[in-house]
C-alpha cells in the first residue's frame, strides 16, 4: 500500500497533473477520494480509473448522473459544498491536494489541517486568507503543508538541509505575462482572449488572468510570507520571462540556489507526494542545449499594481490580505464573464482592501462576513 | 577558540582569499599554519598579523630570511618540501586547506587525511592523481573532504539534504574561457599573454591556462567523479559564458538544482570552513537586474582534446589520470616559459596518457615513479 492520497479539485488543471503523477507512481500513491466541481463526465472517468473509496461532485445538479454511473462499484458518491467539507475532513488520508480555485479552498484546507492530514497545497488562496489561522491550526495539530505552486516548491527545495538562519531572503521568479511589454496606456482595451494566453504555463482560467494582471505573483509574495516566515522585505520578485527559473534562496554568504526545469506543474505536485524524495519521473526534461537565454528584469509595480497591493496587504496584516484575495476572485470573475475591464481588477482589489472593515486577527466566522461584504462590493461596481 | 585552519599555500591566488575569510571571520576560525612555496614577503606579512603557530617557506634559499623576520615572534618556522609535509601531518588542526598548485599538492592531502583532519581541497590533482588512494584513506581515518573548487562547491551545495539515489547526475558548468569563439586554425599561434586573459576569473596561472584548454573542466570532471562518485556517463558539461550559474544537479523528477553567484572564491572557501553553514559575508551580492542573460552553449570537444583526453582517462582509471595530470602540470610550466606552443599541451597530454606504463591499483610510490618518467617524457617533447 501506497500514501494514501485525496485529491480536492481533481477535473482542474492541478488535478488533471496530479493523477497523471499518481498513475505513473502507482506502486507508491494511492487514491482515496477525488472531487470536482462539475465536470461530471471526467469526474466518472477517474473515479473508474482510481476506484477511489468516494467522491464528491460539488454541484448538485450533476450528483445524479454521478450517482448512477457509480452504481456497480463500492464508490460512495457525496454532493455539495457539505460532502467536500466532509472529505477535507477525512482522517484516513496521508496527503491532500487541494487544487481548488479560489477562496472556496480555504476551509478545506484547514479542515484538512485539524484533522491531522498533511496538505500539498495549490490553493494559495487559503494561505493569502487564512495564513494566520491556517499557522496556528498546523502547530496544533502537528500537520505539515507542502507548496505545490512551482515557485514555492522551488523555494522549498532549495531550503531543504540548509538552517533558516542562513538565508538571507527568498526570490520569487515571475514569467511577467502576456503583458510585460505591452504599452501600458492600451492596457484598458485588453481583451479576455488576450488575457487567457500565458506565454509559458498551461493553466486554469482564474490562475492565467492572475498571471496577466500580475496578481498572482503578489498573493504568492503572501503565500511565501505564511509558508516560510520571511518578512515582505526579505521576499524579492524578479522577472525571468522564460520561466526556466523557478525561484531561489540567497543565503547569508551570497551563495544562490534555484530550482529550475521545464515549465511542468508535475514536478511539484510529484515532489509535494514523495518529499524528501525526488523520485524518478518520465517527464520532459530541461535541455541547457535548447532552452534559450535566460533572461531578467525588474518588476514594474506601475504596469502591475496589484504587486504593490500585495505588499501592502501584508503590512497590514488582519483581513487585508483576505479582502484583497476575495476582491479579486470576484473581479477576475466577472473580468472572465467579460462583465467588466482589465484595468477594473487592481481598482476593484485596491478598493476592497482600503475599504473592508479591517479585524486585527479574524475567526473563520470573520472571513465569512468579509466574503459576503467583499462579494457585494464587486458586484456593485461598474 | 574557533576552527583550527592550517594553510598550505597561502600566498597563492586561493591563499590569499582565505585569509580574507578567515579576518572577516575571525571569532569562527583561526589560523594556526601557513606555508608558501618561495615568496617570503608576502607570507611573513600574513604570519604578523594572523599569528600562527608555525609557517613553513619551501624554497629553502628564502628560509634565512623568514626566519629572521620571525625572531622576536613565537612562530616556528620549517622549510623545504619537509617541512610543508610535516605540517600536512600536523594533526591539531580542524581544517587544512590544500590551495597548492599542481601535482606537488597530492601527497600533502594524504599525509592530512592520513592524520585525521578534514581537508578542504582546492587542489583538484590530489584526486586526479590518487583519487582511488584517497578514497581509501579517508575510509580508513574518517576525515572528510570539502571541495573548495566553485563548481564542486555548488554541486556540494545542492546535494545538501538531498538522497544520492535521487540524483540522476551532475552538470559542471564552465565559462569555456578565453578562446571559445577563437578560429580553430590560429589556436597554434595563441600566445602567452591571451591564454592569461581568463574573462570572468581571477586566479593562477596555472588554472588560468588550464581554463584556455579546457584540461581544468576535464580534471574537474575527475575530480567530480572521486568526491561524489558518479559515474563518467553521469557528468555532463555545459558551456556558461557568464560564470553566474556555478554548477548544478539533476534530480531524478526532473527537477535541476543550481548554485549561482558573482564569481568569487571567497564563497566556496568560506563554505568549505563554515560548512554546513552559510555565514553573512561582506562580499558582493549577485544582482538580477544588471548580470545580463544567462546563455548555455555545448562543449566543443574538437576544439579543446583536452577535455576528451579526461573522459578517456576517467574510463581507463589506474594511473590513466596521474599520467594526463602530471603531462599537463609540466607542458603548461613549459608554455608559461614559452618553450612550446599552446597547442602542444593537449598533444603531450595524450602521448603520456597513452604511453605510459599503466599500472591498475598504483600506490604512492607508483606514482612517484611516474612522475619522474612523465617530467622526462614532456622536457623531451620539442
């Protein structure tokens, strides 16, 4: 028997890579319980592959489908935001993956946590949100988080055998987007289609407008903060366009240590599984011969403000780095139902997070409201 | 009391730069032997101000002069190749460092080791020469070996923390030095002063003309092969003009992990005395924004034989390495004395390796023996 493994958002991208990374380490990985939001049709497809002991399809209008097509196996099939609940909070798991999208991932992840299961997590949103209440819940219950973004499964990679105290800082590496060379006076006329292309990384749609605006590298500045206990000056952003970097730390004598590869989310959500061990794997290899230059630049904090608010969010600390992250789900929401402009998100962000009622050190309760109050906010603006 | 440190060597290139370590970090480490092969000067200077126990000058027509110098001090002073064998023996030290140039250093690392003490080596010959002897020898006395080259510093410095089985293999990169874009067909009219013109490091002549034939990344593919025991086939070498990546590692999953920096051998000398710690230095930091791209090009082994001539000789083990080492250490004292033409070196180097008298397990007197046939050998070459 295999660590026993749940994947929560197992139809997304992460999800998709993460059980190609199971099927090729069979002998070592087992799956226990996958769930989708409503992609039914492939949710059934790997509940037949895996066999999992149960699922959970979030939206109920699909459950039935589901159900049926579970009828001749022993898979449990659960439905709605409850039955995920219920599987975060599994005990019998060794590892969850909780490759949801968004906010709606925070509270499995501490459920995970209190639970005693160790989290691979792609959500950073949880950590963005909750880092403080996601640190005490770990200390509690002794469960540890593995990064599985690729930056700060880089980072941790390379702090693996040296002393915390020997690192001077952490840098995230940062493609820049399809925007990093656009003239920024036509930024207001970008399009949906233009935003979705990412010139390295193949990802889901919420993750590829956080690329283009640059927000993604913000709340990973958050998520690095809450990971690895390094103050916002400590954390640097640097551009390497070509994405071959994946990040690195600076230690204290000014020796540098990077992680890099192809762009491929299996090697971190691999490593995230098998940690400390960096087991054989048939993925694509990075070639020195054919990669290219590697290249790197400043990161323009006028071209993409929501790097600054990210940094401002986590000065202040509280809720704010829980009313930016909120505010931007929902803007890049409506950005993707084409309901509002480019340009809008970082206002939208900037807005949520000077306006929200700012708490000092927010209950999960707290969020919930914040949620309510941030969702209103966007929705009202126009 | 910090770390003991002796010094063999230290007013060379690398001497130099550790005595800059160890000032800067003088509660950590002190320094009780210094030795230098004939200039006087220089090393009475260090004995002044670092106060050994003892410091040993070489060429013993310089030996009158020391002495008096130390007179009203307490630091004893030895001479002759004796005398630095008898301070390779001491066995009061933490750490010696083997920064001697050339074939001379190999025996003074068996005689440290033999001894007990830890070795920091920059002198690369000692394991071209008798890797499989010191191999034996630190099993048997359990002292160990801190590479201070800056690539097998960087490689050392990504294996930390990490399983040896999960390393697929190495990747030593190497500026390819002065003549790597040179047309082939004036290599024979290559002079002394451009072969000294080495673009991104500071050092010895020796390594300096080793650098402009490539030998220096053939010995160090050797020297790589005994320090962490993979196999020719698994150390691979990649052109990096800009010397900023140091060398790297490949991890099974794919995954590289590298070491990079400005070019300076402070870092990996002070990491060979603080290892496993990477203490603050005062050195200059790396800076993203202004090192320029990053570019890998394929080594040219037409152009340079002599890296080919270290593949062949790693295959062939026994004294097949002493023999390639110990040509190249006499026809490069030939071409900085201009008596032959740069590319006489890798043609010695290949006669010697091929016709000398191969000897499968050869001791130390073996290798003496050697010696005397190969000095021989390339003062006849003309």
């Amino acid at each position: 028997m295999g660590k026993k493994i749940s994947i929560l958002g197992s139809t997304g991208s992460i999800g998709i890579n993460a059980l190609k990374v199971v099927s090729h380490l069979k002998d070592e990985l087992d799956i226990i319980y996958l769930t989708a939001f409503r992609n039914a049709d492939l949710l059934i497809e790997q509940a037949i592959y895996f066999n999992p002991e149960a699922i959970c399809i979030v939206d109920e209008l699909a459950y039935n489908k589901v159900l049926n097509a579970m009828k001749s196996t022993s898979i449990k099939v659960l439905k709605g935001r409850q039955g995920l609940l219920e599987i975060a909070s599994r005990q019998d798991v060794d590892i969850m993956l909780n490759a949801l999208v968004g906010a709606a991932g925070m509270e499995p992840t501490l459920r995970a946590i209190e639970s005693s299961v160790d989290v691979a997590l792609s959500n950073k949103e949880s950590l963005v949100m909750a880092g403080d209440l996601i640190q005490t819940a770990l200390k509690k219950s002794g469960s540890k988080l593995f990064p599985v973004d690729s930056e700060h499964s880089a980072i941790w990679q390379c702090l693996v055998g040296e002393d915390l105290a020997d690192v001077r800082g952490l840098i995230l590496t940062g493609s820049g987007g399809p925007f990093r060379e656009r003239e920024i006076s036509t930024f207001s006329d970008i399009t949906l289609d233009q935003a979705l292309k990412h010139p390295n990384w193949e990802m889901g749609n919420k993750i590829t407008i956080d690329s283009a605006t640059m927000m993604n590298k913000g709340l990973e500045v958050i998520e690095a903060y809450w990971l690895f206990g390094f103050k916002p000056e400590k954390i640097k952003i640097v551009i390497h366009p070509q994405s071959i970097i994946h990040s690195m730390i600076e230690l204290k004598d000014g020796a540098i240590k990077s992680q890099m590869g192809v762009p491929d989310m299996k090697v971190p959500i691999q490593y995230a599984f098998t940690y400390p061990r960096h087991l054989e794997a048939p993925w694509e290899r990075l070639n020195f011969f054919d990669c290219g230059d590697l290249t790197f630049e400043k990161p323009d904090f006028e071209r993409f403000p929501c790097i600054k608010l990210a940094f401002d969010a986590l000065e202040r600390l509280g809720t704010s780095g829980a009313a930016l992250n909120l505010a931007n789900d929902y803007a890049v929401y409506r950005f993707l139902k084409n309901e509002i402009k480019f340009t809008d998100i970082p206002k939208i962000n900037l807005s949520s997070l000077d306006n929200h009622n700012w708490i000092k050190n927010p209950k999960l309760d707290d969020l919930k409201k914040l949620d309510i109050w941030v969702k209103k906010h966007v929705n009202n603006f126009s």
